[in-house]
C-alpha cells in the first residue's frame, strides 16, 4: 500500500510528469536540459528528480560535473501502468533543448 501511495503522489504534478516522459523518450538527459526544454527552474527540477530518485523510480550517473538521469528498471506492475499511460503521450512533448555547455 505504502508503494501506491508514494508512486502515486510522484504522477500527481504535471511537471514531474512532463520530466519522467522527457527521460523515458530520450533515454538519459541531464538537469539543464530539462530545464531549457520545460522551461523550470533548476531548483525545482532538482527537488523533482530528487523525489523520484527516492521512490526510486530514476538513478543518475556522474561524468565530470554533470549528472544525467535515467529511467530505472523496475518490475513492479503499477509503476509499469503509469509509464504505459506516459508512454502515450511522449509525440506531444517539446523538443529536447540540447545543453550546449555541456558539449562544449
């Protein structure tokens, strides 16, 4: 039950949302461009990613300085609903704003 509950209030903001279906469709992006393409702030996407992180739902890898995310794979049936409704939406998504410092 607790698993629901927390999976529940991760697909309860639009933004978080927006941020899982970003990384589900480009496989693994970093905080800035997240930013650039929903136009968010950083605090706020960190505090986003953070939450899903702890529900664990993404992990992260470090290269440098830059930290990208990717969608973890689970094997749990209610998570994998969710990201099927996602996955529907994903050609309606902007985008990616690609982070030109990062590649520079």
């Amino acid at each position: 039950m607790k698993r629901i509950v927390q999976l529940s209030k991760i697909f309860s903001d639009s933004n978080r949302v927006k941020i899982l279906a970003l990384i589900l469709r480009d496989k693994e992006i970093c905080v800035c461009e997240i930013c650039d393409t929903l136009q968010l702030s950083q605090p706020l996407v960190s505090r986003h990613l953070k939450q899903m992180r702890e529900a664990d739902i993404l992990d992260s890898r470090q290269a440098g300085k830059w930290v990208t995310y990717f969608l973890k794979e689970r094997n749990d049936p209610f998570l994998q609903c969710c990201i099927a409704e996602i996955r529907k939406e994903l050609p309606s998504l902007p985008k990616l704003a690609v982070c030109k410092t990062k590649y520079c």
